[in-house]
C-alpha cells in the first residue's frame, strides 16, 4: 500500500478525531512527520487548535537540578554521563539535602512551576531513596504548591512508593526511542526494563513522565513508535529531545535535525497525545533556532536556565521567546 501523503489529509477532520479521543491510523501520523516544508504551516496551525483547546496559550515552566553528575555505569551514547563519555563535565556525587532544598528555592526564583531533581545512575540503592525521600519531604514542607519531579534511573515498586510518601509528584524516565533501535543506543539495560519502571512509578500512583530524544539516527517509523508507546502508557508528561551532540560522546558528531524536522517531531507527539503536557526539552536553542518560538504551537512546557550539561536560555529571555510568539507564561510560585 502507499505511504500516504500529507496533501491527502483532511487537517480539520484530523483535529477533530484527535479531540474526541480518538488515536490516529499509523499512515496519518508518518504523514505528519513527514509534511513538507512549505506545508508545515497548516500543520501548526492544525497543532495550535488542539494544544489551545486542551491548554489555552500559557506554558509551564520547569528547571533541571543536576544532582550527581557523570558517574553512570550505563553505555547510553547520547549521553555525556554515562561510562564510554569523554565528554569534559563536572563529576560529582549525590549534593546533600540542603544543596538540592537551595535548587527548589533557586527554581521557584526562576519563575518554575516544576523542579526536577536529576541524578546520573542507573538505579538508586535504598540509601539514596532515603536521602532523596528527605529531600523531598523538606521541599514540600516548603514550597506545597511547586511541581516535584525525580529522574533517577531504574525503580522498583517499593522505591517509588517511598519517594510518593515522600511528596513526590512525577519520576521522570524516558523510553528515548522505539524498542526496535534502543540496542543502538544502549546495550547495559533495555527498552522493556525502562517499560517495567514506568509501571512501578504508576503502580505507586506518582505521574509519569516519559519522552524521548529525536535526532540519533532513527528512521521515522521509530520517531512514530515512540510518539505512540507515550500515548498507551499514559504519560501525563512527555518531554521531547533533539540531541545536541555532545563531543566526547559516541553520538557527538551527529547531525541529523533541521528546524522542521523538530516542529514536525513536536506535531506528531501532540497529536498523539492531545492531553499529556507537551515540553520542549534538551536541544531546543540548538536545533530550533529562530523557529522556537514555533514550538509552542505544539508544546506548553518548557525548561529554561540549562540542562544537566549543556547551557539552555535562562527564564527572562525565554520568557521574552514566549510573549513574542503570542503565549503567556504561567505565574510564578510564590517564593
């Protein structure tokens, strides 16, 4: 059967079937991904009306703490934490409960709705839940209102319960990519064993958070595989990538992205999951460039003051990116 074409879809049934509940054939949503250049206009616009209808025109802002930084026994080749990275960054052990307290303050300063405590591992020994459990339980004493989130590798049930207790709102972890290319990006855990942890963390009732990176060499199908493995997981958050190579890493010559390959890629993760936040996450100065203010057609998060290790634009001058494109940014917490 032919591939179908973009010109062959009806954007105001689509929208309208995307609204109701309804999921999108396969062949709609390569269409999607694939829409050409000159049509990727209609294709915002189309993504406007469902991202407005589910969350207005405001977006969310969210800061990244980089709680233990490059020690990670994984092989992941995106990332300059893990053990085959060259990549020169700061190396350093879990900060101690008053530095990551010190992070919620400095996020709720930078205007974020959302703090996400990041930790390089590949799965936290119950010591480390303890320590980060008080970290948590003092952030919430604090700041009730602040959205709180943890990405720390591989948990299991227990664990997760511990860190909900705890006060914990989200676990971030990513599935990355689709199952079929994962063993090109990671050989020391799997595409399933990510899989089991996202239904430890729904099992002990915290949200999900689960995206992935576009730009490692994937083919389309892949892209489309994992924009569909978010929506029959549930992910009341999905956090879209586009790699930024970083040198030092086996993935760190790559260049794979333009512009509107990333507005597509944000398109196709919308459409698909029409009521999970939507944020635009590391790569996004990079990649994106004069067009980001664009994204926020499709997304209605986004983070601002850097990533674990590269720079990102800091909450003012993002700020300015939103209200320029004609979207509000949601109100600060009080600090």
């Amino acid at each position: 059967m032919d591939a179908m074409k973009f010109k062959d879809l009806d954007l105001e049934e689509v929208v309208k079937r995307v609204l109701s509940g309804t999921q999108l054939d396969r062949p709609e949503a390569l269409a999607i991904l694939n829409c050409p250049d000159e049509n990727l206009d209609e294709l915002l616009a189309a993504t406007l009306r469902v991202r407005e209808a589910m969350f207005g025109r405001r977006v969310k802002i969210c800061v990244l703490r980089n709680a233990q930084s490059g020690i990670c026994p994984e092989d992941c080749g995106y990332c300059s934490q893990s053990r085959v990275s060259r990549a020169n960054i700061p190396v350093y052990r879990m900060q101690s409960v008053a530095e990551l307290c010190q992070g919620a303050r400095s996020a709720v300063e930078s205007g974020a709705q959302r703090y996400c405590i990041v930790a390089s591992m590949r799965g936290p020994t119950d010591r480390e839940i303890a320590h980060l459990a008080s970290a948590c339980e003092q952030i919430r004493v604090r700041y009730p209102k602040l959205e709180l989130c943890l990405s720390i590798g591989l948990l299991n049930l227990e664990q997760a319960r511990r860190l909900k207790d705890a006060g914990a709102d989200w676990i971030n972890h990513n599935l990355n990519t689709s199952r079929r290319f994962y063993p090109h990006i990671c050989s020391t855990h799997t595409w399933d064993d990510r899989v089991r942890t996202i239904e430890n963390v729904r099992a002990a009732d915290l949200l999900v958070c689960s995206g992935g990176i576009v730009g490692m060499g994937e083919s389309d199908d892949d892209v489309v595989d994992l924009a569909y493995a978010t929506r029959q997981l549930g992910a009341e958050s999905v956090p879209v990538n586009f790699l930024h190579p970083i040198p030092g890493t086996p993935l760190g010559d790559s260049s794979f992205l333009t512009p509107e390959r990333c507005l597509k890629a944000a398109c196709l993760f919308r459409m698909l999951n029409p009521r999970s936040e939507l944020r635009a996450a590391g790569g996004r100065e990079l990649n994106v460039g004069l067009r980001q203010g664009e994204l926020f057609n499709a997304v209605n998060s986004v983070f601002v003051n850097g990533y674990l290790t590269t720079a990102g634009w800091a909450y003012d001058r993002t700020r300015e990116l939103i209200e320029r494109a004609g979207f509000e940014v949601e109100p600060p917490l009080a600090p």
